[in-house]
C-alpha cells in the first residue's frame, strides 16, 4: 500500500495477493445497460420535472404548510454594498458548525476568520438543549481563541445565526425548526424557536452575545454572493442537503398579505425545496429507482426530503453501496471474500466516489486501494472499470436533478428574459469537490432552458453562509437605524 503525489490510496499487488474469482465482464456490462436505464435522466423528464417544480414553488407562496414551503425569511432586498462592521457568526450545517469573526469592509468586500467544530452523530441525537449548548460552549471557545479572555470583549458582540434547516420565521430573529433533515434527530427542537433555544444557551453559558437575526445557509449565500457581485439573483446549496433561495416581490407572496407589508418591496424566500415530491412521489417517479426507495425507506423521515434524498451528498455514497450490495448478494461480486464491512449501512462515503471517478491510473489502482484498504476486498480490472461507470452515472444524475430547481426559479421569474446575464451564487461541498458537478449542472441547464441559458453564471460562493449573516445583520442595522425596519 501505498501514496501517490496526491495523497491518493494506491494498492500495489504482490506475491501475497490471494487471487478469488471475479465478475466476469459480459455479466457487468448486463447489470450496466440496466444501470443506465435507471439512472440516466433524459431533457424531457428535466423538463417536466422543471414544470411541476415551477408550480410547487407558486403554491408554496400562495399557501402556507405545503409540500416545498417557501418561507418568508424578513430579509428584505439586496445589500448596497456600503454595509460595514464586525459581527460573530454561528453557522450550523450538516457536519460542522462554524464560528466566524467578519469584518464588513464596505465596497463588496470582507474579511472572515472561522473555526469549525464538528458535530458527532450521537450530538445528532441527543436532547436539543444539549446540542445548543454544544453551540455556546463552541462561540465561547472561539471568543476566548480571538479575544485572549472572555473578559477583554469589547462590550456586547452581535451575532448572527446561520441555521441550514426548514425553519418558519415570523421575524428576522426568530424562527421556528419545522423539522430536521441531513440525519439530525434531536428531540425537544422541532417547534420550538431555535433562536430563543441559542439565547437561553448562551445565557447558560455565560457567553456576552446578543443574536440579532437567524438566517438559512442558502439566505446567506445569497446576500452574501450579491454583496460581492450585485447579479446575483439565485443562491444554491449542494452539500449534505440542497436547497435554493431567490428574491420574490412581496405583491407575489400571498400567504403574507396579512402582514400588510410594502407590495412593492422584495423580500428574500427560503425554498427547502428538498421536500419536492415528498407525497405521492407522482413527479419523480420516472427518475426514482429501487435504490432510492431502500434509502428514504430506512432513512429517520420516512417520505420526507425524497428529492433531497436522491441528490445530495449525503447518499450519493450510500446509493453507490446498495448497487454494490445487490450484486453481492446476486452473486456476480467479491465470490469468496468477506464482504461484512461493505454490507454495513452508511460505510461508503460520498467521497470515496469523487476518488474512484477522479482515478487517473490505467489500472485504476486508487479503487484498487479504496476497496483493499476500507473494506478489505480484492477487485479486478473489470469490476474497477463497472465501479467507475456507476460512480459516473450517479454524480451525473444528482447534478441533473440538481439544475431543476435553478430552472424552475430561473423561468419563474423570467431572469434570462429581463437580463442578458446572472450569477447564481453555489456553496456546498458537491459544488466545490465532487468531479465534473458544476460542469454536468450546467449542461442540464442548457438542456431544459435552452442555448440562453449559458448567459448563468454559477460562481463558487465558499464563505456565504457565514459571511452572509454578518452582511445581513449589517442590513438590518441599517433599516432599523433609517426607521424602515419592520416590526412584525
């Protein structure tokens, strides 16, 4: 065993290598055509899917409780880009949280010193008020790290809380967890406003931070890829969930007419669009597989997020194994090895994929490593090349699925209509580090919106969600200071 330049597993066979009968290549290529048939989304179902996605997204506003809920975040319009001042941010995703010192420079600019602190799978479960003091616990840490001491503060620091789950808001600093997605489970936090669970935390804790707003990472995203560049009309998240943001004139929202809001101003809506066909699953029927089903069956929702379920990084890996599986247990894989260690639910990694379709080696010997050195299997050229295929045809399907819901928003609105170019701002690790993601994504766009849509710009936005919440605390200074904030 061995490394290679780029830190790349690299098994080297030798005289002690056991030799174990292997699928033969006819039988694979079989299993392959029927691979493809399952996976492989064609423009015509991308369009369709686009075409209900459209008219889930219209529902969604006009009514509250639907399927993809469209939440009001009480962001309202875009930054001038003059915005200044330092602010903390906590920015909770779906392995780690940040805390990150930002410093709004004005012009566009800032800077963002972070730390990250990763959330295990037992905090994933444990009760809620455990898991937010983790959160204070983690911001005190930081605030010693950066200040010296807690007592060398300089007064009481504003904070902004970056919260990457589906979450109701009525204000800028409350919201409302309507439940958990990417494996959390916590009990006593589903209805419960998270903002007021961080105060009471930080109280606990005796941290001096007063949180002025809680914001989702696509909301961040958003303003914070607009503050930098001012065509930005769209934020995206493809990571361990996925998710979609856009501004919407408040005249277009009608569930929120009530509030008697200025109709002629714009308000940013949160999609949680990963809930899309989480009912009757009648939309995505024809991209759906058997594999798909086994993951949303066995999953902690049951018949939630399915859309998710099918795109986000967070099973990517998992559908790769359960392929794996079933040709285990059909006989055409690993005969005579021990295959325990791969047959055990949520072993194989999302980048484990990025590894095997990334290979460069003839022999393709980084998956030769992967499966030695993780799951103690030998493989031979034939199953390498079928592993690499699969890989392809399932990145390629998230990605595809993935440009839905930037169409849907997209032809909504009619953006390719009204501007000759925009900027869709992209966080998320599947964005910035799965192969070929951000190219196959623009392809499915073409696909479904036509040669217009290679005017979209989709630009890599790495720090938007914790940068985002300082900007947009710095926005909500701003209106409060010139009279036009809204007390709701």
């Amino acid at each position: 065993m061995t490394m290679d330049i780029n830190n790349r597993l690299i098994f080297t066979r030798d005289s002690s290598t056991q030799e174990h009968p292997h699928a033969k290549e006819e039988l694979l290529n079989q299993y392959l055509v029927e691979l493809e048939k399952q996976f492989t989304v064609s423009t015509e179902t991308l369009k369709e899917i686009t075409g209900h996605f459209i008219g889930e997204l219209e529902r969604g506003l006009e009514k509250p409780n639907q399927v993809v809920p469209m939440y009001p975040t009480y962001v309202f319009g875009w930054p001038q880009g003059n915005e200044t001042g330092d602010y903390l941010a906590l920015d909770m995703g779906g392995t780690n949280i940040r805390v990150c010192l930002v410093t709004v420079k004005g012009n566009g600019e800032f800077e963002l010193t972070q730390t990250k602190y990763r959330i295990s799978n037992e905090q994933k479960r444990e009760d809620g008020e455990k898991l937010f003091d983790f959160f204070a616990e983690s911001i005190r840490h930081f605030i010693e790290h950066q200040y010296g001491s807690i007592d060398k503060v300089p007064g009481t620091l504003s904070l902004g809380f970056t919260f990457s789950f589906p979450t109701e808001q009525n204000a800028i600093d409350q919201g409302v967890l309507r439940q958990w997605t990417k494996g959390f489970a916590n009990p006593n936090t589903e209805g419960h406003d998270c903002a007021e669970m961080l105060r009471q935390a930080l109280k606990r804790k005796n941290v001096p931070v007063q949180l002025n707003s809680i914001i989702n990472d696509t909301t961040g995203t958003l303003i914070a890829s607009n503050y930098v560049r001012n065509d930005t009309r769209i934020a995206c998240i493809f990571g361990t969930g996925c998710n979609a943001a856009y501004m919407e004139d408040i005249k277009s929202i009608p569930k929120i007419k009530d509030l008697d809001l200025p109709p002629n101003e714009q308000m940013v809506i949160n999609c949680e669009y990963g809930a899309f066909d989480s009912d009757e699953h009648k939309f995505m029927k024809s991209a759906r597989t058997k594999y798909d089903e086994i993951i949303d069956r066995d999953s902690t929702k049951p018949d939630k997020q399915t859309f998710e379920k099918m795109i986000s990084g967070l099973y990517l890996g998992e559908l790769f194994r359960l392929v794996i599986c079933e040709l285990v247990y059909n006989g055409v894989l690993f005969l005579g090895q021990e295959t325990y260690k791969i047959e055990k639910k949520g072993v194989f990694d999302t980048a484990f994929l990025s590894l095997i379709e990334t290979d460069p080696t003839d022999e393709l010997l980084t998956v030769v490593g992967l499966f030695k050195y993780f799951f103690s299997l030998e493989t031979d050229i034939e199953e390498r090349r079928f592993f690499k295929k699969l890989a392809q045809l399932i990145g390629t399907r998230s990605a595809r699925l993935s440009a839905c819901g930037i169409a849907s928003i997209t032809r909504k609105k009619g953006l390719l209509e009204t501007m000759p170019s925009f900027t869709v701002g992209v966080d998320g690790s599947l964005f910035s580090k799965y192969p070929h993601f951000p190219d196959r994504l623009k392809e499915a766009l073409v696909d479904i919106l036509g040669p217009k849509a290679k005017n979209i710009n989709l630009q890599q936005a790495e720090d938007g969600s914790g940068a985002g919440s300082a900007v947009i605390a710095a926005m909500t200074k701003a209106r409060k200071e010139a009279g036009v904030h809204e007390e709701l």
